[in-house]
C-alpha cells in the first residue's frame, strides 16, 4: 500500500511498451496493475520488467482447484508483487488454501476476493447462475472473501459504501471502474469519479484509459492525483 491511492491499469501484452509506461508513471501514480493478457504474453520475467520500483497489482483472477490456486498463489508470491486477486466465487476451501500458500511466502501478496465482474448488470447476472441484485452478489460474496482470510475485496465504486459498512475498516476495497469526470465509460458499467469512490471508502483506484490514453500519462496521472487532496 503506499500514500496515492491510484493504481494505473496498463492494459497491454507489449512488455517493452508497459515497461516504458510505468517508467513514466513513476513518482506519478501509487503502483501499476497488470492483469492476464500481459501475464500470459510475458510471464514472470515480464512482471518483473515491468515494474521496476513500482508495486504491481498482479491481477489474475484465479479460479481453480484448491491444491492447483495455492501452488499458483506460492509461485506468484515470488515475483514480490503488492497483490493478486482470487475469484471469490471459487468457494471458501479454495480461498483459504490460497491464504494459506500466501502466509508461507516470504513477501505475502495481499489477496482480494474478486465480487462481480463491473462489465456485469442486473441483466447479465442471471445467465451465469448468480441471483441479483448486483449489490446484493456483491456483499456476499465479499463476506465469504472475509470469512476465509483474503485480505480485502475488488468491486464497482457502488458498492464501496456498502462493503465499508459491512467487513469494516482493516478490509481493503481495491475498485476499478474509475472514470475521471468528462471521459468515457469504455466497457465498463458501474462507474464513479475518483473523488467520489475515495469518499466512498475505496482504498485504492484502478485507473486506465484516461491515463494512459493520455497524451502526458504522468500529467494526468497527477491530475486525478490533485483532485484526491
């Protein structure tokens, strides 16, 4: 965790070009997220390569078998990433096996319970088997998350308020969906300024296009970064 809270999404496969942007980035931003498109083109070495000083937000979502997500917790747990997230919908076995496999690595990664995907609406949520509302799957989700050890959660700006509410103050609330005001919503549904999910009890924001669609990232990272004092 470190003072600014804003974490930039680099949303690409091409190592040289994120490595080039976080570089950028640097003294700009809180940390960087790199998510499965980057990992699967680049692995480990990537990560790496891409950081550099930067604490990295490795988001994977993992979903799997207990024994096959706490070996892949272990091996992701010497990169020395910040965190890495977990799908909550996995079941409790599987997240605590992942807390387990985090607590024996030497520099544990923060795990956060992946809730309701924010490219999610009421509509969609019923062709994947899941009962609505969407704040509803949220707060369960989230709850079962914090009953099996994760460290914190990752949902829409939305719900921030209401999951500060319920698993209190020590729970981190990781929430992408963070649009500046004036840009774009992209593909994401449930969105909210960054101002606005700060407020709300988000303790880091996930920002991507509006920075690194910038002609200056670092300006406007530090720009959203004005706008949080």
């Amino acid at each position: 965790m470190t003072s600014n809270p804003v974490y930039c999404a680099l949303d690409t496969s091409d190592a040289e070009a994120a490595a080039a942007l976080a570089a950028r980035l640097r003294g700009a931003v809180g940390g960087i997220k790199l998510g499965l498109e980057f990992f699967a083109a680049n692995g480990p070495e990537g990560v790496r390569r891409a950081a550099g000083p930067l604490p990295v937000f490795l988001d994977l979502k993992l979903h799997d078998i207990p024994n096959t997500v706490s070996g892949a917790v272990r091996a992701i747990g010497r990169l020395g990433i910040a965190m890495t997230t977990i799908h909550a919908a996995g079941g409790a076995e599987m997240m605590r096996a992942a807390r387990n496999a985090a607590d024996e690595t030497a520099a544990r990664p923060l795990l956060l319970g992946v809730t309701v995907l924010t490219s999610l609406d009421e509509a969609a949520l019923p062709g994947i088997g899941m009962a609505g509302p969407v704040a509803e799957a949220v707060k369960r989700l989230a709850a079962l998350a914090q009953e099996s050890g994760l460290d914190g959660a990752v949902c829409s700006p939305h719900e921030v308020a209401a999951l500060r509410n319920q698993c209190g103050a020590g729970f981190i609330l990781v929430v992408p969906g963070i649009r500046p005001a004036g840009s774009g919503d992209d593909d994401q549904r449930r969105t909210m300024t960054p101002a606005e999910a700060l407020a709300a009890g988000a303790d880091i924001l996930v920002i991507g296009r509006p920075i690194t669609g910038a002609p200056d990232p670092a300006a406007a990272a530090r720009s959203i970064a004005a706008t949080l004092r």
